[in-house]
C-alpha cells in the first residue's frame, strides 16, 4: 500500500482513492475484509494481531488524509491510551484543554507519575507558559465540547521553542476541516467512530504522525498489548472514509445555519460555534480550518429547559457521541467527568438532514422548553 505524507488531490478526491488494492487486472476495486487471524507460514505476518490487510487499508487512507502514517486501535481512547503509554509517560508533565473531552482527563489524570496541568486552548501563551521543557502539549481543537479553537500553528513553534511534543485531537473537526501536522503538530489523534466512520456504527482510533520510530513503537505496543481493531470495523470505517468530505461539508453547512439560528432565539444564552463572527475562536479558525465543522454547542438557561428540549425532539437523536450522518444532542453535563460544564449545555453533532427538518425539531423543542418554563 502507498504511504505518501503528501498528495496534490484535495481531500475530497483523497478519501475516495486512497487505500484501495493496487489496479491490477483481476483485482478488487475495495480492500475485502480479511477474516483470518493466522496465514499459512512461512511469512513475516503470520500473526492476525500484528498484520490485517484490513488495518493496513483503512490506516493508508487515514495517513493519506492528515498527511502523515496511521495506525489503528479498537477504540479512540486504546489509541491514546497507546500514544501515552509510548511517548508521554516519563515526560515532565502535560499541559491538557480546561474543556477537553472526559474520558481523556480521566486517563491522563489517572497516568502514574504524570504531571498534569489544565489551561484554555485558546490562549496560546498561557499554555506554553504552563509547559515543561520537554513536555507534552495535548491539545484538542476545537474541543469537546465548548467548541473552543487552539491557534495549532503558535502552539506548535512555542512547543518545539520548548523541545516538547504537540498533540492534537482533531476527531471534531475531522481532515477534510483541519489538517494539524501541516501546521506543525507532532502527533493528531482521531476518535474514527466519530466523523471519520460516521455512521455510529463501530468503534475505532486512530494515531498519526510523521516520525517513523512512533510509527514503529505505536504498532509493536499494538501488537503486544493487543487493542486491534476487528477487519470488519476496518471496512466499515474505510467505506464511512470514501464520503467523509459530502458528509462533513453538508453537517458543516447544517451547523451555520443552525447556529446562526439558535444565537437569534430569545431561549439561547449562548451559542459556542466558530463559525459565528462574534465567537472568540472565529478567526483563527477562519485562518486555519477549511470551515468551522459540524459540532456545536448551545447554553439554555436551566437543565430543566436543555432535558425538555432533548426530550421533545423527534427527528434528533437524544443520545452522547457524534460525527454520524444523523443529528444528535445531549446535555452534557449529565455525564460523570462534566461536572464544570453549564448545566443547560446541549451538545449538538449535525448531521446531513435537511436543515430545515432540523431546525423545525429544534425550535419545537425550544418553544416546548419556554412554554414549560412559563
Ligand atoms: C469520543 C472521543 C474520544 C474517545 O474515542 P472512542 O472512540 O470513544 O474511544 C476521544 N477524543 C474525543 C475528542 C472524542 O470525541
């Protein structure tokens, strides 16, 4: 398989090529899934926990969109738990997002020895005041979920300034929105169960990063600890990949129009999307995404008024995740590990339906909330 850390295609024309079997007459146009966990000997990959033709296809794609080499895990969190386990423990400290998503503090709070600090992305020069010479710069943009955009560019010469390393989780924006080791970041990290596969239908993660020996040291930890990805989920995943681009042009299209909706409706205290002018990450996500993504999030006034509307809407999913091709919102602070979110937040995760069935589910809901609220 080709591993090429540039390409003069658009991502659109990448997630559609990329990874597939070479064109050989005879061949398939798709990489089938490969259920088999031992191949007949004598081969270097005998072993189903250390080779899958199913990994390798679905990872090319991956590493063809973000510019760099993928490997894949079972889930998000086995991906980080990984990258932690080979490249962050032992450092003198990490600096994470005040507003990252739970189950990441949880992990990297729980590391042994590991000196965490908390501080908003948004301020470049706050967080590489909190970095360690060495240390580790674990940044999502924009976060989960108050949607806040880090400056990766910055970051990124204050963080090698420093001898550290930069992380980017760019599972909310996904690469056809944001490509961060083109601006600089060592290492992106994916959620694949989010946009990438985004049809809430499996599990997946993913690292990527140009530097080679992470590459090396991410597949033999794969390989012994054993968080492989199923060949099933890799074609699923691949197969979610070929319209990444439609699928997250049209929920990004939907989020404007929803957000710009929402920030006029007299229930909303707030809308968090950097797509709106008034937001405070609008420029410098204007200046480094190629739009402002499909995920947003929205303050009601009480907890009472987000649970009406979830509850009301009848095309929305009320449920947690996102990056599916179907709409979904929850209150986010019912979560353990959200404790420090509003009370009132929705998180929103826009799909591909028409935005006007949308808005019609949503602005029931917010009238249910405000009648309900008297
Ligand atoms: C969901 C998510 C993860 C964890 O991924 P899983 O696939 O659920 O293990 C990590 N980071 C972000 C930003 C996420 O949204």
């Amino acid at each position: 398989m080709p591993m090429s850390h540039s390409s003069s295609h658009t991502r659109a024309t990448v997630a559609v090529a990329a990874g597939r079997p070479d064109r050989v007459p005879g061949n398939p146009l798709s990489q089938p899934p490969e259920f088999a966990s031992v191949r007949h000997a004598p081969t270097p990959s005998e072993y189903g926990r250390y080779t899958n033709t199913s990994f390798d296809a679905v990872e090319a794609a991956i590493g063809a969109l973000e510019g760099g080499t993928a490997v894949v895990f079972a889930s998000g969190m086995a991906a980080i738990s990984a990258l932690v386990e080979v490249a962050v423990r032992g450092r003198p400290g990490l600096v994470q997002p005040l507003d990252g998503y739970h189950g990441t503090r949880a992990l990297l709070d729980a590391t042994t020895g590991l000196l965490t600090d908390s501080v908003d992305v948004a301020n470049t020069e706050a967080f590489l005041d909190a970095l360690p010479i060495g240390g580790v710069a674990w940044v999502e943009s924009p976060t989960n979920p108050l949607i806040t955009v880090a400056d990766l560019g910055a970051l990124a010469d204050g963080v090698a300034a420093k001898d550290g390393m930069l992380v980017v989780d760019s599972t909310a924006a996904s690469p056809v929105v944001q490509r961060p080791l083109e601006l600089g970041a060592d290492v992106v990290v994916h959620s694949v169960t989010k946009f990438l596969a985004g049809h809430s239908d499996l599990l997946m993660g993913a690292v990527v990063t140009r530097n080679e020996q992470l590459v090396e040291a991410l597949r033999a930890h794969r390989g012994l600890h054993g968080a492989i990805p199923g060949p099933m989920d890799c074609f699923l995943a691949l197969r979610g990949i070929r319209t990444l681009d439609v699928r997250v042009q049209r929920g990004q299209a939907n989020a404007l129009e929803l957000a710009r909706r929402l920030d006029a409706h007299p229930l909303v205290q707030r809308v968090h999307y950097p797509g709106l002018p008034t937001d405070p990450g609008h420029e410098v996500a204007t200046r480094q995404m190629d739009g402002y993504g499909a995920l947003l999030s929205f303050v009601l006034p009480t907890a009472e008024a987000a649970d009406t509307v979830c509850a009301a809407a009848e095309l929305i999913v009320y449920a947690t995740s996102l990056g599916g091709v179907e709409s979904s919102m929850e209150r986010r602070n019912r979560q353990p590990g959200e404790e420090a979110t509003h009370p009132g937040l929705i998180r929103l995760s826009v799909g591909i339906e028409d935005v006007e069935d949308l808005w019609a589910d949503l602005s029931a809901g917010l009238d249910a909330a405000a009648d309900a609220a008297g």
